[in-house]
C-alpha cells in the first residue's frame, strides 16, 4: 500500500520490524503531494518513534495471527487471557492493552492479535455490558431526551448516561467510543 493509506490501529512493517500505527495525520501542503505523519509503537520493543509516510512510498502492512480468547483474571500489573480453543493462559501487560483495560470483565472474550507467537494488541468487543456503581440520583420525570450526567461503570471507566438511568443498572457500552448505547435487557 501507499503511504498515504496508513490510518491509525494498523499494524506495518517499518524499518523490517512491526510496528502499530497510533496515530496518523493526513497532511496536503499547497501544490505538494500528500503525506501522511504517523506516530508508531515498535511491537518487539515497546519504543515510540515518529515518521512522515510521502503519499509515494510503499508500505508493507503486517501480517498478524489472531485468536479468540477470555479474560480471567488481574495478577498484580499483568492481566490473564485463556485460550478458549486450548485452554492455554497468555500473560499480558498493561502496555500491550493500550486502553483497553476499562473493558476487562471476568470471562468476556476479546480478539488478540499475535506476531511471532507475542501478543501485541487486544480488541474488545464492539459492544460490552457493564454495572453502573455510581451515578447522580433519578430525576423524576426524567426521559431520554432531558440532560445526560456522568456515570460510574464497574471497571471504573467514566461515561455519560442519560437522566433516568440509576445506580445499579446494568447498560451497554460502545467499546470504540465509550459511549451509553442502551439498558441491557434482564
């Protein structure tokens, strides 16, 4: 691929080692061709660099292996996933979840990216359902359409929720915009 269809979550070769896109900045300065500024993570490394990709330069995208597995449980600053197919235990630590930790419940399943057999990145899933543990009280009255305020969910993560939403409901959460989709049903 071209330089200039890099966008941010792929995973590239740079420099003949994997690296995921964090970021990437599409830039067209007046009569010059395109480019792309992108910030990588060097996946065998863990080290951050910045590069600009010219809209002519050819990239190589990473082929990466992906499997299925369920989050157990925390042990100290890594994080537990069970092969479901095998039932094989991967230890993951907290830089190779990259902000996915808020979604980390007992026994969801996620998708983990491998490159030569080391986990380098973790999907949740698009959408999870969570407990709300802290919220302002129910207004009466209150509908869907009155003021969103602040809710607390189960793994600490912050969102906002709509009025008549109370403490102790279980709602769903989109995984890509931490946004308040619905009340899961009971």
């Amino acid at each position: 691929m071209t330089g200039t269809q890099i966008r941010a979550g792929m995973t590239i070769i740079y420099k003949d080692m994997p690296h995921k896109v964090l970021t990437a900045k599409h830039g067209t300065p007046g009569n010059k061709r395109g480019f792309v500024q992108a910030k990588l993570r060097n996946l065998e490394t863990g080290l951050s660099c910045e590069n600009k990709f010219r809209s002519d330069e050819k990239v190589e995208r990473a082929i990466l292996n992906q499997k299925e597995m369920q989050y157990l449980y925390e042990s100290g600053a890594d994080y537990v996933f069970m092969d479901t197919d095998n039932y094989e235990q991967v230890t993951m630590t907290a830089e190779v979840l990259e902000g996915t930790t808020q979604y980390l419940l007992p026994d969801v399943v996620f998708s983990i990216e491998f490159h030569n057999d080391n986990p380098v990145a973790v999907i949740p899933p698009k959408v999870v359902e969570m407990t709300i543990t802290e919220t302002a009280p129910n207004m009466k009255g209150a509908t869907a359409t009155a003021s969103p305020k602040p809710a607390t969910l189960e793994t600490g993560l912050v969102i906002t929720v709509p009025a008549f939403i109370e403490t102790g409901d279980k709602i769903r959460v989109d995984t890509e915009t931490d946004a308040y989709i619905e009340r899961a049903k009971s």
